[in-house]
C-alpha cells in the first residue's frame, strides 16, 4: 500500500516494526502515532485504525481555539489523550 498524506506506511525487511505513522503538524506542533500490524491484526486494520485516529484529532484541530497563533494546551492535551487511547 502507498502513504497517504499525514499517513506513512513503514514497512523493512531487517526491522521490528511494520506498519503506520500517522504525523501531523498544526500551528507549530507536530503529533506523531505509530500502528502496528501486529497490535491490529494486519496492515488494513492498522491503516483503518490510523485514518480514523487522523481524522478525529484533524477534527479537533479544525475546531480549536489559537493563542497567539498555536494551539492552546488544552487542545494539545486533549490530542495527546486521544492519540494514547489510539
């Protein structure tokens, strides 16, 4: 399967991890996930795992209120909670 944006596909022959890193950067923070194959049961599994923990925090990021320009704490706290949860 091929990346797709904020969503890279990790897959080596000589490492431990295969899977995806979900990364994304919004106002001079940048939020990064891995999904493993492993942990989900198979590379469709953690693809599907990883564009819907995307599209919650981009909803999230989409909504939230900027102080000077970067997102506020709380909002980042909240997308720290989600992406632990993921």
């Amino acid at each position: 399967m091929k990346s797709r944006k904020n969503l890279t596909r990790f897959t080596y022959e000589t490492a431990a991890f295969e899977g995806w890193r979900l990364c994304v950067s919004r106002s001079g923070t940048t939020f990064t996930k891995y999904f493993s194959d492993k942990k989900h049961g198979s590379e469709k599994k953690a693809l599907k795992a990883a564009e819907e923990t995307k599209m919650r925090l981009l909803k999230i990021v989409d909504h939230s209120r900027r102080v000077n320009g970067k997102l506020s704490k709380t909002t980042i706290e909240k997308i720290h909670k989600l992406l632990e949860a993921s």
